[in-house]
C-alpha cells in the first residue's frame, strides 16, 4: 500500500504507512542477535472457524477462504525451504497476508482467514490495518509481491521466522464508493522489509499463524 501524495488523499497517507510499520511498540529487533523473537513465549490454541462456501479448493487453505477479487493480486516469489516446518510456516506466511487483504476487502476484522491464520501480536497488526482502510473507506487493488524470502526455526521446532521483501509499486489504495484508484508514482515508500514469528498450531496439525509483525519501512535493500 502506498502513501499518497494527492491534497485530497491527506488521510490515506496516514492509513498507508500503517500498512508498512509494525504494530503497537513491536520495534524490529529481532535481527539484532541469533535468538527469534518470543521463542519463549506460548500462544493458546485457536478457536474454530467456519469457512464460506463458494471457493475453490485452492482457494481454502485448511478449509478457510483466503480468496480475493479479480483485480488483487499477491505474489509470492518464494523458493520452498528444504525444512518441513519452515515450508508449512512460510505457506501460511503467504496464507496470513491473503487472509488481512481479504478482510481489508470485505471489510471486517471478523473473517475467518484472520483469525486462523493470526494470533496474539499478528492478530492485532491485521486488525489494525484493516480497521485503518474501513475507517477510510477504501480498499486495496493491483499487484503485491513478496520476494528474497528467508527462514529459520527456533530451537525448539515451534516457531519459525520468515523474514522478506514486498514491493508495492503497482499495488494501490481504491475508494470504495467511487472506485477512484489513487496512484502515486513508485518511490522508495514502495518498499518495505517484513520479518513474521510464525508459531505452530498446538494440536498437532499444520497450521502456523502469525503471532509478531516487524517492519522495515522505505526498505533500501529491497529495490
């Protein structure tokens, strides 16, 4: 999501760089040393959620609709790690982000992708955003990618750190009401370096979810 420059798009400046800062107090850190952010901490286990109906099957991920409109398109250009929980937790990185940009275009924090896929600080950051775009009545189009994807597990299996960087050049900020696409020209603002504590599902299955956010905003080594 860009920052506007427009005078009339005064607001969605604001809006925009919440999309490319980390939530709450959650400064980045956790690339100061070899220890994983909260790699002592817990999270409980989540509730169920009932998927809708009408989606591919590609498109439900542990049976959850994580699928989006026409015209928004994530791309993730990750190579798959070797390791098996790196691959799960980096899969449901790219799932946590579907599911944020699906609530930012239905409008709701209640989706069921976000709270399956997000826990704890993850889930306050895509509350967060999305809550940002609904106070301004927008929503998102285009394309995002995500690229230059690394990963590395916590001592104990249950976290995993995916650490990479998004390019926002031609992903950008639309009025609902009017449809009006607010297009800035690409800029250093586009760019943003992301580092996501995914923890393991307790009960055993497959899913990991999003429980930190840490961003790196105007992201020189990801042009």
């Amino acid at each position: 999501m860009k920052r506007r420059t427009l005078p009339a798009a005064t607001a969605l400046v604001a809006a925009a760089a919440l999309l490319l800062s980390a939530c709450g107090s959650e400064d980045d850190k956790s690339g100061d040393n070899d220890k994983i952010a909260g790699a002592e901490s817990g999270s409980p286990t989540p509730k169920e959620s009932t998927s809708p109906s009408g989606a591919p099957a590609e498109d439900k991920p542990d049976g959850v609709d994580v699928s989006l409109p026409a015209d928004v398109n994530l791309v993730f250009d990750w190579d798959e790690p070797k390791n098996k929980n790196e691959a799960a937790a980096m899969a449901d990185t790219a799932n946590f982000f579907r599911a944020m940009f699906r609530g930012v275009d239905k409008g709701t924090t209640k989706d069921a992708g976000v709270v399956t896929y997000a826990v704890d600080g993850g889930l306050k950051y895509a509350n967060t955003q999305i809550n940002a775009y609904i106070d301004g009545g927008w929503t998102v189009t285009g394309t995002r990618r995500h690229y230059d994807v690394t990963t590395r597990s916590a001592a104990n299996g249950a976290l995993v750190e995916v650490a990479f960087c998004a390019d926002d050049t031609k992903f950008y900020g639309k009025e609902v009401k009017s449809g009006k696409v607010l297009k800035t020209d690409p800029s250093i603002n586009d760019f943003g370096y992301f580092k996501i504590i995914m923890v393991k599902n307790p009960t055993g299955t497959d899913l990991w979810r999003a429980s930190k956010v840490f961003v790196e905003t105007k992201a020189a080594k990801c042009r």
